[in-house]
C-alpha cells in the first residue's frame, strides 16, 4: 500500500497506476476509491489514473482534527505536489467536486489542465438563493435535523439522506430492506467524520473559487439531480474559460458513477479531447 503523510501529520492511502496523461478522482462523502471501480476502470487503459481515499475515509487515517473542506484542498494540494504533477486533470463528485473548489480557492489552477465535477453545487446551503442542496429545497432547519440524526444513528442517518433528496427510488423498498441498508450504512459510516464534514460542507460557501478557474470546466448533471440549474449557471457564468454541461444520462441519480459508467466515462474522454 502506497501512503502520503501531509504535513499535519495524516496518513493519504493512495493508488496510482498507469500510463499517460494524469488523472486524479476526489470521492465523496462516506465513500473511498474501492467504490465505482466500474467508473474508474474505463480510464485505466489510457491514462495514469491516480486514486486516494480522502481523510477520515478509506484505507486512510482518522483524525480529530482538521477534519473540514480547507484541509481537503491542501491535501489534494500536498498529494499534486509530492507526486510532482502538472497539467492534471481533477475529476470529483460530490464532496470530491468541493475538495477540488477548495484547492483552487488556495492554490489556483497553474498545475490543473482540466476540472470535471460531478453533481456538486459550490454553495450547499439555501440561506441566499436557490443552489443548495436537494435542488433548492433543503432548509437550515433540515440540516440540522440531519445533524442531530448524525449523532444519534448515524446509519439511519445516512440512509435517510440519501433516500430523501439523492436517490429517491430507495423510498419505494419495503421497511425491512431499508433498515437493513441503514445497518450496513452504519458499518461502513465512521459518525465523526461524516457529522463533521456534513457540518463543513454546510457552512463553507466556495462560490469566490468559481472566479479563480482558470481551465476548461466540465459539469457532470444526472436525469434527477442533487443541485439545480441555478448552481450550474452560476459556474457557466463566473468559470473565466470554457463551461461544457452534460446531462444527457437518462434514469441516473446521484450516485451517476455507479449507475453509468461507461456514458460518463466517454462524456468525460470527449471533454478531454475537446480541449487537449
């Protein structure tokens, strides 16, 4: 196993294989880089395809501390540097598209070539307009139900998430299977990192890092979509190079990388050879 140690002292797992152009995948929330592999073996051929888990999640460590999405961008920042990268390409979802807006927030775009983000608003909340999450609709109130949840099962309080406003289908399986995938949301779910990231993703707002991309942006949005066309168009109007929209993937949620792999993977290689 191949590990960074940033300069707090974390332990990064990660996985770089491959030839070619460089490619760095930033995961979400309560996920890893064992997860989508379908997604990520249709690069693997093609281009150096490097992987990590992101604090708190994975193979990596588990701190207590500076568990937030500043820290985020300095590690992404730290693993381009000690693998001495230039003109990479960042592809993130979810949580892993703010990891890549946090970067560029510090450290600018003079070692990226491209941005893909996947599902991803820069601005979670709804206090100010109507990007946020659960396409506009999701209140601070709402947040902090989720967070109480959080604390209390964090299981259930993954699922409930996930079911109420990332994949909807979910509320349609009966009781007894739902309670069985909030089970094993639970084993997989460390509850301080999620409650903490949650926390940070809520309260920092990355629409200033929008302005300071500097490189082709490509914007990954499924059929039924976390963020509204109102986050989107304030990326379009504010990146200061080329905006691509694909949103061509009919019955994907959310969870697009699993649910069609082959069609984002070729949405995004198109991307690539668009602007070489």
């Amino acid at each position: 196993m191949s590990y960074i140690t940033v300069d707090d002292g974390v332990k990064l797992y990660y996985d770089d294989s491959g030839d070619g152009e460089a490619l760095i995948f930033c995961h979400g929330l309560n996920s890893s880089h064992t997860i989508n592999e379908s997604f990520y073996k249709e690069f693997r051929f093609d281009f150096r395809v490097i992987l990590y888990d992101q604090r708190g999640h994975g193979y990596s460590d588990k701190p207590t501390v500076h568990m937030n999405v500043e820290r985020l961008g300095k590690d992404l920042h730290e693993i381009i540097s000690k693998l001495n990268l230039d003109d990479v390409t960042l592809i993130g979802h979810s949580m892993g598209a703010v990891t890549i807006y946090s970067y560029v927030n510090q450290f600018g775009c003079d070692r990226i070539k491209r941005i893909v983000a996947s599902d991803m608003s820069p601005y979670m909340r709804n206090n100010d307009w109507k990007g946020g999450i659960a396409m506009g609709e999701w209140s601070d109130e709402d947040f902090m139900r989720d967070f109480d949840r959080i604390f209390d099962d964090v299981g259930h309080a993954a699922f409930y998430i996930t079911k109420n406003i990332m994949d909807k289908s979910l509320l349609d399986i009966p009781l007894e299977k739902q309670n069985e995938l909030a089970e094993a949301y639970g084993k997989a779910t460390d509850p301080f990192v999620m409650a903490s990231l949650w926390f940070s993703l809520f309260r920092c707002d990355q629409r200033p890092a929008i302005e300071k991309i500097t490189v082709p942006f490509l914007y990954i949005m499924p059929d039924e979509p976390l963020y509204s066309m109102e986050a989107v168009d304030y990326i379009r109007n504010n990146v200061k190079n080329s905006f691509v929209l694909e949103n061509d993937f009919e019955g994907t949620t959310h969870a697009i990388w699993r649910q069609k792999p082959g069609q984002v993977a070729n949405s995004i290689k198109h991307f690539m050879k668009t602007f070489p």
